[in-house]
C-alpha cells in the first residue's frame, strides 16, 4: 500500500509521476522535474490550477498500480 511522504522527509525522484497533497488539501497528479513539482495536463493557467506558492506540496506518494481484472 502506498503511503504519504511528507516532503521534509524526502523528494521523488527526478521525472518520477507523483500524487501530490497541498497545504489547503489539493490532491493532484504531477511530475517531479527540475527539483520542482509540475502538474499533468488539464491544470492550466486560468483553470482549476492550484498556486504553489501559497499553497505548497507538503507530501507526495507513487502512483498506484493498474487495476487488473480478476485479481
């Protein structure tokens, strides 16, 4: 079971596709890349886009596994 990382603790690592919580309780799809956390299509400016400055990552996990049939 995958578990939240707080990110004082550690950092993915680099391109790694991450699920993020922010401080105000966001919870998104990123990647990790250039030591910055970006989001995935669909988060655009002028949308639903959280702002990382006021609101930070504050822990992150790996994405889960596919759900297969029959297991």
């Amino acid at each position: 079971m995958n578990k939240w990382i707080p990110v004082t603790e550690k950092l993915p690592e680099e391109f790694e596709r991450v699920l993020v919580t922010l401080k105000n309780g966001f919870v998104g799809e990123v990647f990790y890349i250039n030591n910055k956390f970006k989001f995935i299509e669909g988060f655009k400016e002028g949308g639903l886009r959280p702002v990382f400055k006021d609101n930070p990552v504050i822990a992150w996990m790996e994405m889960p596994k596919a759900y297969k049939e029959g297991i």
